[in-house]
C-alpha cells in the first residue's frame, strides 16, 4: 500500500519549484521537481503521481499544453496551475479544461494546500486510500 501521495511540480523557476517541493514535504507529501515539462512526461513512475503542479508560462510546453496533452492522452492527473502573470482568460479556459485549481504567485501557503487538499479529495484513489481499500 501507497504511504504519501506523490505529487509532481513543473516550475522554470528554480526557487519556486524547490520552494514548492519543500513545502509539499514539509505537509507530508512525496514530492518530485522538474524545471520543463518534457521531463515530467519522461518520467518513469509519472503513471504514480496523484497531483500535479505546473507553470503557466515555461519554455517549451507550457503548463496548460501540458494538462491538455496528458488530458488527450487519457491520463487523469488532477492539475494545478500556478502563474506570475495572472490572466482571466487562460484561467477560464484551464479551468473549462479540467484543471483543478489556477493560483497567482505569490499565493500563500495555505491555498495552495487547500488546492491540493480538493484535488487529492476529489480523486476515487484518494477515498481507496483513506478507507483502506486500495488494491
């Protein structure tokens, strides 16, 4: 049986995303980081991650080809978006898209988690795990 959910953190920024991971492990989660999204989706145990974290805006892939390439790809890893830019319209159209929450840096703590805590909520594999029955 799984012990901590794994969540993933796609950031450009090198302090944002080490910033992120550590306060995911300072609340209990496993966290992993990457600085481009190519590298999320070569990652060998990403069919395993529970929550993802990513950027709007990075080089490449950005945060929302990202959730519509896993999205087409059938893979269901609940989204978070984060951005320094803030914009109404992307974050309507990520979250018609089915991302989860769409946070403007700095957020606090505190959303973050709340984010996190919805997402993880609203996923059949978390209830498994809460009630034991995970297969």
């Amino acid at each position: 049986m799984q012990d901590k959910f794994l969540i993933a953190v796609v950031d450009d920024d090198e302090s944002m995303r080490e910033a992120v991971k550590g306060l995911l492990r300072s609340l209990g989660y496993e966290a992993v980081a990457f600085d481009r999204a190519e590298d999320f989706l070569n990652f060998d145990r990403r069919g395993r991650v529970d929550c993802l974290i990513a950027d709007v805006q990075m080089p490449g892939l950005t945060g929302p080809d990202l959730h519509a390439r896993l999205v087409a790809s059938g893979e269901t890893i609940r989204t978070i978006l984060i951005t320094a830019y803030p914009d109404p319209v992307v974050r309507t159209r990520a979250l018609r898209a089915g991302v989860q929450c769409y946070l403007a840096k700095p957020f606090r703590d505190e959303d973050l988690h709340a984010c996190i805590r919805s997402a993880l909520g609203s996923d059949s594999a978390f209830n498994r795990r809460q009630s034991g029955d995970e297969a």
